[in-house]
C-alpha cells in the first residue's frame, strides 16, 4: 500500500486540529481569525472564540487574554483514549518528465499504542498555565476521542522515537467531551469531602491514576484554590478541599 506525502499530512496543522476546528468553529462561523496581534483557530457566529490545543498551555498564556478581552473562549483539548499507529517507510519514485524525485510512502505495518489517556491528562497542559481558568469567560473542553497517528521513519524526527517523525494524527471517533467553565468544575477531580485530609498518594489511589499525575492535579488545582496545603508530615503535604 502506498499514498503521497500530502495524505499524511504535510503541514504544521494536523488532520485532527482542522477536523475540530471546523467543527468547533460551526456552521456561520469564521476560522483563522484575527484578535489584536494574535491568531484565533476560529469564532463561532455568536462570538465565541475557539482555540484547539494538543498540547501544553504554555503557548496560550498571552492570546487567550488577548480573545478574552473581545469575547468569550473556548480552549478545546482533545486527549487520545485509543491510538492506532501506522508506521511508513518513504519510497523514491522514478522520474518522469513531470515528476523529478518526489517520494511516496509506503506503509509497513500497524498496532496499538499501550498509552490511555484520560480527563486527568488535561493537568499535563494546565501545569505550565494554571491560571488560564480565572480568566474571565475562558472555558476549557476535554474531549476524548480515537485517533490514528501517522509516523515515516525518514530519520527526521525525535531521538526519542530513533527519528520517526510524526506525519500526521486524525480523528476516528469521538467519545465523551467534559466542559469545564469555572473553576468550581474542577472539583470533579477531587474524590474527597469539604476540608477532608489527604495526600497526592491518596489522591492518586483514590482516582486510579499515578503518583506523578496526582501531584500535577494538585499544583494546578491548588492554584486554582480548590485545594489547599495545610501542613506536612514526614515527606508528605497534606491537602484539604477548600470548596
């Protein structure tokens, strides 16, 4: 089997953040749209500026003030609950009056990625950006969806993956999607009672989730002020719920 380069995606924008753009930005809505200085993914008809973000929030902490200052923002963030991964090879063509060395790829083989992810993954893109939820009419969506993940072994890309690059994602199905539009919602991540004592290995227990994750929970929602440090004992913080 084999497809063109343009199939598996050959700009920066990725199958799966155009497909929810659009969707996202809806029927009479406007995409790639300008506020101030700053490139929006798109606005709804009724003013609603959407932003789809893959990865760390790091990146949204100056526009999403920006937007905000002009209407309501919606951060969408999808998190992969299923993975396939398809793995291509390139294959050179042979030149033709009209063709002069461009290649193809050829796939190799599939499989399923053991990585799950989970509402909990949105504290890996909040850590670098908690205070993106107190700003005034910013919402944040997790959705959680199925996705194909298109990787060449060019030699191009990240050591960590031994330089297969990633061409590509794309949406193959969609499941729930979570709407937090205050910071109150996120007192869905905390399975404890009002001023009931824990630590982040409790919490990490409780949830069904690592102690790595569960710490980065907490950073997040004790800036946002759903939780609070009241003391330690031995190595470990002990948290309260505030609300």
């Amino acid at each position: 089997m084999s497809i063109r380069n343009k199939d598996i995606g050959t700009s920066n924008e990725s199958s799966l953040h155009r497909t929810l753009k659009l969707q996202y930005t809806g029927p009479g809505g406007k995409t790639e749209v300008t506020a101030g200085e700053f490139l929006a993914d798109g606005i709804t008809k009724d003013g609603e500026y959407i932003e789809v973000q893959t990865g760390s929030f790091a990146p949204l902490k100056k526009k999403v003030k920006e937007f905000a200052s002009h209407g309501k923002v919606r951060i969408v963030y999808p998190v992969a609950v299923r993975k396939m991964l398809e793995f291509y090879k390139p294959v050179s063509v042979k030149k033709t009056k009209k063709q002069t060395g461009k290649k193809n790829v050829e796939l190799l083989y599939r499989r399923k990625s053991p990585v799950k992810g989970s509402l909990w993954n949105i504290f890996d893109a909040l850590i670098h950006a908690p205070e993106l939820p107190l700003i005034e009419g910013v919402s944040i969506e997790i959705v959680l969806i199925d996705i194909i993940e298109k990787r060449v072994r060019d030699g191009k890309g990240s050591w960590r993956r031994k330089g297969v690059s990633i061409k590509d994602r794309q949406l193959t199905c969609r499941h729930e999607s979570v709407l937090l539009e205050k910071p109150a919602d996120y007192l869905r991540f905390i399975p404890f009672k009002k001023k009931e004592e824990f630590t982040s290995s409790l919490l990490a227990e409780k949830a069904g989730i690592d102690k790595p994750a569960a710490r980065k929970a907490l950073y997040v929602l004790t800036k946002l002020k759903i939780t609070k440090r009241t003391e330690k004992k031995g190595t470990a913080w002990i948290y309260v719920r505030k609300k």
